[in-house]
C-alpha cells in the first residue's frame, strides 16, 4: 500500500506549490493528503481535508474566523484543528508523514502541528525562515527544517526542485522500516519482552561523560539499549516526552543540573515538569544529582564574570558559558525543589549520592570541589524527598566506575523485579562507604 504524506498550507497562497508537492509524490510512489489550514482567501486548489474541517476540530467555524479578519487569531485555532485530524490518522495507520509550507507565521502554525505528533513520524518544514534560529520551531521534536531559499510565492525551476526534494525526502523517510519502542497490548508476548528490555533514558552533562560512557557499556553488557540526552534544558524535556509516548521505559537520571538551571536562570532550565515524569509514570529510574552544585551562564562577552557571581566559585566552561559553584543558600533552595518535583514518586526509585563530589568539577581536585557545600546540599535533598524513594549514600564521586556500576545494577534489578515482588521502599540512608576503583 503507498504511503500517506499529508501536506499542511494555506491553499490560499499556496496552493499552486502543494499541488506540484501531491504530483511529485504520487510519481514517487506515496499518495498526499492536502490539508488546508488558510482561512481569509479563496483556495487555488482541491483540499483533501478542507480548511470548514479543519476549523471544527479546532472548536470553531470558518465563518467565526473570517469575521475576525486576522490571521493571528485564526492560526492557533487552525493549528490545534490540523492537530488533532492528523493525530487521529496517524494513530490509524492512514498517515505517515508530513510536509509544511510556510513563511513566518505559516511555519509557527505548521511546527505547532509537527511538535505534536509522535517521535518517529517523518516531519520536513519548508520554509523561508530555516536559516536562521529554529529553535522555536523545532523545540525539542524530530522535525526537519529545510530552507526554502526562494520565497514560496509561485513555482519556478529553482523552486520545483526544492519542493521535489522536499517530497523525496518525506516519501524516503516514510519508507523505512524502523520502528521505535511502543506500548505493547498488556499481557501480549510482546508486552513481556519489552519489560524486561525497556529502552533506558540516561540523562548526562560534560561534568559526568565518563560515568556515562561506562553506564552504556554497562547496559550493553547487561543485554540492555540506552539512549543519552544532554541535559541542557532541550535533552531533559525530549526524554520525558519519550516516557509519555512509551519509547522510554526506565531511567538513569544521572544529571540535574537542569533544575538548578530552572531556578536561577541558567542556560540549561528544564522546565516546570522536569524529573517529575518518571514518577507519574511508575518508570524504574536511579536518580543522581550530578551537575546541580553549579550553573550554566551565557555571558555577553567572553570571559567576562557577571557581577552576580563574583563572590562565587567559578570555572569557565568556555568563553562564553559560566559555571558558578552555588552557594549553601542556594543550594538549600534547589534540594528543595527536587523534593518537590519527587513527590510524585511512589517507589520503584532510588536517589544515589556520591558525597565526594557530583561531578568533575566537584570532585576532590576539581575547580569546584567544596565538602561542606556538599553536605549541606545532601543532607536538604534527604530531608526533601518523599519517603517512598530509597536513598543511598556512597563515599566516592559520581564518575568512579563502582558508583556506576551499581548504579546500573541497581536499575537493572528494579526493572527485572516483578511488580508483586518488588516493595515500595522507605527511605534508608546507609553508612558511607569507600569504594575502590
């Protein structure tokens, strides 16, 4: 059967570009599926899915719309419409792909729609505006930016092949064969595999990258798949996104530099949810808070301290990224609220803390080490956190392949624990001990 690539544009201004886009891709192979999302002007071509569909599935009608006479208001209503047809397909079987048309504010209402369907499905934006900053576009979804380079007023021999391209590479993407993880019907055989071989999210930052690389291999070891987000903000929400849509099924949270980030408005902030997910969830996760003693600052120029942070430990990560140590204050403060964003935890979790330091720039010898800040870090994250997550405490820093390697262990064996066997553990804080390299 070919594949479905629906095609998201205003019809209005771009029709004559997505009817080449549907001839192109049924000379491919793929069937298009056009989907109107203008509102003011006539279409100059046949919708699949008109723009009277589109506006009801966004909670309004097209005659509400237009009396408005504005695009800005029209457009999210548009988008949430688009959103919810395509969702629909695309959990049917009947859609495989998607290509946008769009300069500004056509690609803002196409990557609304994109951001909100699942990792894996084929997303290619073509638009005027790919060569700059697309990170509000993009935000943290699989889409393809490609940029138009001509304005997408009208074909022409430079745009049609543009657009041709854009149509091979939707039509090439839907092909392939590779799957990623989903939810399995409970109970199936295919259910029972993957419980016992869940993908596992590790998050990781440049303070802790061969900890992490010794986790992988770990895991491969183990007969177990991992895929490792930086966690910078973007890497945090991505992963928890992918414990929402079942490709991740357990978690080596080793970074938490993310929430500190959150609340002093560093470069790495991972949002209101971050960390609170896998509890929701009931995911298998090991927590560490690695990278959470200092900041990341973007600085206007480089290697210019902010007065804010001179009286701080610092270490120039490069010449434009500060890393301010925190001080006991502050650190109280995000201990805090990593006991917040845990309640959500109900077991199946265990905190472990490296007293020797949560990173390499804590670590004895590094440019941020500094015990006593540690211990009164540790000691608030203790006393913060909900009862149900068992707390272990291990007298190395969080880098020494033994600190690892029980951390892995000690994933492993709460993901291959059955659910009727495995408690919900009470806090136990153990007595600290040196482990040997």
């Amino acid at each position: 059967m070919p594949k479905v690539i629906a095609v998201l544009a205003t019809l209005d201004t771009k029709g004559q570009e997505a009817e080449f886009l549907r001839e192109q891709l049924q000379a491919l192979g793929s069937k298009a599926l056009l989907v109107d999302i203008g509102v003011l002007n006539t279409p100059a071509t046949r919708a699949d899915v008109s723009r009277v569909q589109v506006a009801r599935a966004g909670g309004s009608s097209l005659a509400a719309l237009r009396a408005g006479h504005s695009r800005e208001t029209s457009q999210p209503v548009m988008a949430a419409g688009a959103t919810r047809i395509l969702q629909r397909q695309i959990a049917a079987g009947t859609v495989h792909g998607v290509i946008g048309l769009g300069g500004l504010q056509g690609t803002a209402a196409c990557t609304a729609v994109m951001r909100a369907l699942p990792y894996g499905v084929p997303k290619v934006m073509v638009s005027t505006v790919a060569s700059g900053d697309t990170s509000p576009y993009v935000g943290i979804s699989d889409i393809t930016m490609m940029f138009s380079v001509g304005d997408i007023l009208g074909l022409n021999p430079f745009m049609r092949k543009v657009f041709a391209n854009a149509a091979g590479a939707a039509h090439g993407m839907a092909q392939v064969k590779v799957a990623l993880p989903t939810v399995p019907r409970a109970g199936s055989a295919a259910a029972r595999t993957q419980a016992a071989r869940p993908l596992i999210g590790i998050s990781n930052l440049g303070v802790l990258t061969r900890g992490t690389m010794l986790a992988l291999e770990l895991f491969r070891a183990r007969g177990y798949e991992a895929i490792v987000f930086h966690a910078v903000g973007s890497g945090g929400r991505a992963m928890e996104l992918m414990m929402r849509q079942g490709i991740i099924g357990a978690v080596f949270d080793y970074a938490m530099g993310e929430i500190s980030d959150e609340l002093f408005h560093g470069l790495r902030a991972g949002g209101k949810e971050r960390l609170s997910v896998a509890g929701t969830l009931g995911l298998p996760q090991v927590l560490c808070p690695g990278g959470a003693e200092h900041l990341g600052i973007l600085v206007s120029s480089p290697h210019v301290l902010p007065d804010r942070w001179k009286q701080h430990a610092h270490v120039w990560h490069n010449e434009v990224v500060l890393a301010p140590r925190l001080n006991a204050r502050e650190l109280r403060a995000v201990a805090k609220e990593i006991g917040k964003r845990l309640q959500t935890t109900r077991g199946n979790a265990v905190l472990m803390i490296p007293t020797r330091g949560t990173g390499s720039y804590a670590m004895p010898g590094g440019p941020l080490n500094d015990p006593k800040g540690d211990a009164v870090f540790f000691a608030a994250i203790k006393a913060a956190l909900p009862s149900t997550i068992e707390v272990v405490e291990r007298d190395t820093h969080a880098e020494d392949p033994a600190f690892v390697g029980e951390a892995v262990d000690r994933l492993i064996a709460l993901i291959e624990a059955s659910p009727r066997a495995r408690p919900r553990r009470r806090a136990v804080t153990r007595r600290p001990r040196r482990l040997r390299r």
